[in-house]
C-alpha cells in the first residue's frame, strides 16, 4: 500500500487553510511534536491532538487514585505545547509543587484541571476551559472519557498491570491491552479522525503512550478508515525497559499486532547520526539508536521517509522546528511518491 492509495480524491487539492493533522500519542513525545506544529499550521482548528488517558503514575496516578479523575498530565503536556506564548501562565500549568503536605510532587495544571473538572462535571469542559485560558493553537482531545487500565504480558509469561509497569517491564511484550477491553471513544476525536489529512503517531513511548490509544476500537476503527496518510514517528533512540533493542520493522509489527495490517502508510526516522561520545552516555542507560531498514518496510507495503530531526545540545531530542517541517511536506499530496533517502 502506497501513501496515494489512501488518499481521497478529497485530499488532491491544496486545502485553503492547509492540511488538517490529527497526532496520536501522549508523553513528552507528543508535546514536542505540537510544540513545533503549532507554528506550521495556518488555522489552529486543522491541528488535533488525540492523547491517551492511561496514565497511572506520577501526579497524575495520585490524583486518579485518591479522587476517581482521568489522568490530567498528559493533557496538561499538550496544553501548554499548544499554548500560543508559553510564558508565565503555560510555566504556571508545569510548575511542580516540591513540598507540602499532599502537594509534593503535584504539578498546578494537574490540579487546575481535576479543580476544574469537580466544579463543571465534565474532564472535556476543563480541557476547554484551560485552552481559552493560554489562548492553545489548536485542539485537545482525550481518547476516551471512560476510565481504562492498562495491561501488558512478557514473553516470560508474566503480566504487568497499568501503564508504570509495562513502561518498566524490562521485556519485550508480546500482548497489551486494555481493561474494559470495549470502551467507547470519544465521539469528537472519531471525528477528527475521519476528516484527516495527515494522522501522526508518536513520537513517544510505543506501548504506554501510542498504542494505548489505538487499543480503542473507535479510535482504532476510525484511523483504519480514514483516507488520511498515516505516519508512524519512530522515536529517536530506544526506551530502556520498553522498546529494548527494536528497530524500525519491529514497532510496525507491534502496531499491526494491536491495530491490524496496512494502518501505517510511511514512517519517518531521523537520518542524522549523533556524536558518537553522546550515543556511548545513552548506552550506558541500555538505549540505543532506532534503526530502519528501507528494503524490510517496503516489503510490507511501507514507505521509510529519512530527515534530519535531530535537535542541538546534549541529549538526543527531536528538534520541533526539523521535525514539523519534515511533516509539513509529507502532508503535501503525493509527498512520498517523490521522497528519497
């Protein structure tokens, strides 16, 4: 399956307002990729995000825990990204509590978010609230409104139950899924789905921030039948404890164990090689470089796109500017079909 073969003749034509992207995932990942975005597209309404809500550690796994809300931190990570000036307030909404009865550890926009979610009813209606508050350039989705769970099983046979576990399995997975199995999604992020041009999954963590959302049946069912390109953003390097040693062919199998074949149209991978003095620091974490083998992805139908995305300094981070650039022209129509290495 090429790029084109998905593309409706609705998506042929420059849209007036530029392409419509919808990025799937949650994490630091997904923050970084709309951090960038935010300044590439023209109508805020054409930038979606569709984040998980699985999280259970950290301030959020408190809050969940002691008063039966939705995970806020992930959310809260694409708000202030989105934020049109991240200033006083977008640093308000990271600021983290580091003493205090009950607060240590806590960050303001987690409990802004819950505050606000208690006094309206409604986790959507505080989302909304906060993204007028720091003026966000662009939506904010949750995957789901239901409370879900985490599960992920190890080639030892053993089970890891909620996100922090199958973050630090420490094996390779071999199954992951959620608890209710068949939770509705939420109805506005089908949506976004189904009027895409471009779906992005990841950058970010493959089995606690991309694939939980896919386990979604709706959200699943509705990026399988978009028209829309899909591309899979392969994280820089692996992810000790999660992603040990996979290269590229590897995450795509994973995602078409959870989603099914032919969900993933092209993946991008960054083709910059960092220093090698900063890549031994990374090794002695156990995290390695992402590779990918062109001919091994084209086999099954997928198309490997390579760009720089490396960003400067001294941690390998995908720089937001590179990154949404690259994006920005694999959303042109036919893109791929002109892309080399």
């Amino acid at each position: 399956m090429t790029f084109s073969s998905r593309t409706s003749s609705r998506h042929q034509e420059e849209e007036p307002d530029g392409p419509s992207l919808v990025a799937i995932g949650g994490g630091s990942g997904l923050a970084v990729l709309l951090r960038g975005l935010k300044h590439v597209i023209q109508s805020p309404d054409r930038l979606t995000a569709v984040v998980t809500v699985a999280d259970d550690g950290g301030s959020s796994g408190r809050l969940r825990r002691e008063l039966g809300v939705l995970p806020p931190g992930d959310i809260r990570n694409c708000i202030v990204a989105l934020a049109d000036d991240e200033d006083l307030l977008a640093r308000l909404f990271q600021y983290r509590f580091a003493n205090g009865v009950g607060l240590t550890g806590h960050s303001f926009g987690n409990l802004f978010l819950t505050a606000l979610t208690g006094v309206t009813g409604d986790f959507y209606q505080a989302i909304l609230t906060a993204e007028s508050i720091l003026s966000v350039r662009g939506r904010i989705l949750p995957a789901t409104l239901n409370d879900i769970r985490l599960r992920g099983t190890g080639l030892s046979g053993r089970v890891y139950e909620g996100e922090s576990a199958v973050g630090q399995s420490g094996e390779r997975l071999t199954k992951l899924e959620l608890l209710p199995a068949a939770i509705p999604a939420f109805s506005p992020s089908i949506r976004a789905l189904e009027s895409a041009d471009l779906i992005l999954l990841g950058p970010g963590s493959l089995y606690t921030s991309v694939l939980p959302n896919l386990l979604i049946p709706g959200i699943r069912e509705a990026t399988s039948r978009s028209t829309a390109k899909t591309v899979m953003i392969l994280n820089l390097m692996t992810q000790p404890g999660e992603t040990d040693h996979m290269d590229a062919l590897e995450h795509l199998e994973a995602v078409e164990q959870h989603a099914g074949k032919g969900l993933v149209d092209a993946i991008l991978v960054n083709a910059t090689r960092p220093e090698q003095p900063l890549l031994d620091h990374y090794a002695e974490t156990g995290s390695q470089l992402v590779t990918a083998d062109r001919d091994a992805l084209a086999d099954r139908g997928v198309e490997l796109v390579e760009r720089d995305l490396l960003a400067d300094g001294e941690l390998i981070r995908h720089d937001p500017a590179k990154l949404s650039q690259s994006i920005l022209e694999l959303s042109a129509p036919r893109a791929l079909s002109h892309t080399n290495g």
